[in-house]
C-alpha cells in the first residue's frame, strides 16, 4: 500500500494537526483528540481492491468522533468493514458496542453517527466497501454495524483473507482485483449473516442470502458449459423462480448473471497480454460459452464492440504504453 503520511520527520506540537486533517481526508470527516499530542505518532497508508477503498493506520492513543454535522457536510455512500491489526479499539454506534482485539472484524456505516477510542499502537485496516454492493448481499447494514465477527470458521476465513490485504493489494493487476472483489465481499456477506441473530424467515435476510448463494455458484461454476438456471437455483437451495424473483431486486436474473460474469470473465482474458497466444474461440469456450455467434452478439451489446476488435484495441494500446 502507498503511504500518504506519517508524523516521523513532523516536530511533535505539528504532528496530531497534521495527522488530524490527512484522516479527515484519507478516511472520513471527524473529530480527533489525542491522550497525549506530544507524544502522538501515527502513520497512514492507502489502497484499493477492484473499486474498494483500502485505509491502513497505526496510532497513538485518541479518542475520535463523527457527528451529524461531519454527515450534513460530506456523506459518503460506503459502508466500512474494520479489521483490527494490534491494540484495541471500542467502537460505539446507534446503540451499540463492540471491543475490537488483535483480528477482530466488524462493520461501521459513515452514515451514522459513531464513536472510538483508540488504544496506544493501535493498527486497524478499513475496506471501504459500496454501500449497495454490501447491502445487496446481507440487508440493511446498519443492523450489523458496531457488531463484531463471530469468531468460528467463517469469521476466522474472513479475519485471514482481510489480513492478507495490506501486505499483497499493490501487487494485485487490475484484472484480479475485479475479479477478487466480489468473492470478498461474498465472504464477509456470509460471514455477517448470523451476527443479528437473523433467520432464513426473515424475508430481506433470506433474500440477501439467497442472492450471495447464487453468485457464489455461478462464479465456481462459470467453465462449465452445462451449468445453467436449474443447476443455479439447485446449489443455491432454491426454486428457479425464487432465484429469479431475488435477482429481480437487483434488475437481474440466472441467465443474465450468468452471460454477464462470463462475458466479463472474457474481457479480462482478451485484455490480458499473457492470453494473446490464446484464440478468441478457446476463451470464449473455456468461460462456458458453446456457440461463438451467440458470444459475439452478447460481447458487442455489452462492450460495445465484437470481441476480435476490443482485442485488437487493448493490444494497440498496451503497445503504445510500451513505445512511450
């Protein structure tokens, strides 16, 4: 990750000031007070995984604030999952309160208004994460927030793959990152969806986990060819109708989910320079499409352009890039 700013070369009355107003821009508007200004150390470092947002800070102890007014100035339309690195951190939101150890996670919405005390050292990772890209997967997100990860398999696989992020996220092609980030946020969707307490009756939990199980399937299964609708619906534990009822919310469908992540999946593969050796055909059949007519007509009405020709376009490019 790029480090944007740290108080080490700052003179020790300058450095919460300055640390102050890079937060305030570099994470979300807020009010900060340090225990001891003359002893405050902190540094931030900045990210990004496919179009999520990575902030990794280290600080000295503070107590910090984001109120109504902070909201009134700058919203943001993010929800923010924190994971805890070292020292402690007590996080208060719309009535409740978590203490966040050494791998704990939770979720934190800039919306509303929040509180936190920061111990001394104190490193937390925040993904900041599309509000309807979350809450497509798991409901409205202010019933999860200042709730911490249930520490079980799910929510240790979910602590670990966060934990993996500062140290692995610059060195990550454009086209991984798109491609991890859905499966990332699958997983904390997952991971999220007992923290309240919710059950499969309840209907917008159901329906948000229904629609994580769906894309969760489609993605392991786009190779295969003989994958379609009745196998989507099948894994997701659902009838065809359902599925497509809860795909609905999002202006979707099986079989539109389905053409959709293939086609981008061919995208990605056309666009990568490692693949060039590769026909347009053999991707086009490795990413479970069977009649290169149909591929060709869906490519263009989704990019624009017939699949030979975004080829040749991004080839171009990259040979420009290299000649300057």
């Amino acid at each position: 990750m790029r480090t944007v700013f740290t108080t080490d070369r700052l003179h020790e009355r300058d450095r919460f000031a300055h640390w102050h107003h890079i937060a305030r821009q570099g994470i979300v508007d807020h009010d900060a007070k340090p225990v001891c200004r003359k002893s405050f150390r902190a540094e931030l470092h900045v990210g990004a995984i496919g179009t999520n947002g990575l902030a990794f800070f280290k600080s000295s102890d503070m107590t910090v604030s984001r109120t109504r007014q902070h909201i009134a100035r700058g919203a943001t339309d993010e929800i923010f999952v924190c994971r805890q690195f070292s020292g402690r951190l007590v996080l208060e939101q719309d009535g409740h309160q978590v203490g966040l150890e050494r791998g704990d996670v939770t979720l934190l919405d800039p919306a509303v208004p929040y509180a936190a005390r920061f111990s001394g050292g104190s490193e937390l990772l925040v993904v900041k994460v599309r509000r309807n890209a979350l809450e497509g997967r798991v409901g409205r997100a202010r019933e999860l927030t200042a709730r911490a990860l249930p520490a079980n398999a799910d929510g240790r696989l979910t602590s670990a793959y966060l934990g993996l992020l500062p140290f692995h996220a610059d060195g990550l092609s454009a086209a991984v990152g798109v491609s991890v980030e859905p499966h990332l946020l699958d997983l904390i969707a997952l991971s999220f969806s007992r923290v309240s307490g919710r059950t499969a009756a309840q209907g917008s939990s159901a329906r948000s986990l229904v629609r994580t199980r769906l894309r969760a399937a489609v993605e392991a299964n786009l190779c295969d060819r003989s994958f379609g609708v009745a196998a989507a619906a099948q894994a997701a534990g659902v009838s065809v109708r359902y599925a497509n009822a809860v795909l609905t919310d999002e202006g979707t469908s099986i079989m539109q989910l389905l053409q959709t992540r293939r086609l981008e999946r061919c995208r990605q593969a056309l666009a990568d320079p490692a693949q060039a050796h590769r026909k347009v055909s053999e991707i086009a059949y490795g990413w479970g499409f069977s009649d290169m007519s149909h591929f060709g007509r869906r490519f263009r009405a989704l990019f624009g352009m017939l699949p030979s020709e975004f080829r040749r376009g991004t080839q171009m490019a990259s040979t420009r890039d290299l000649e300057g």
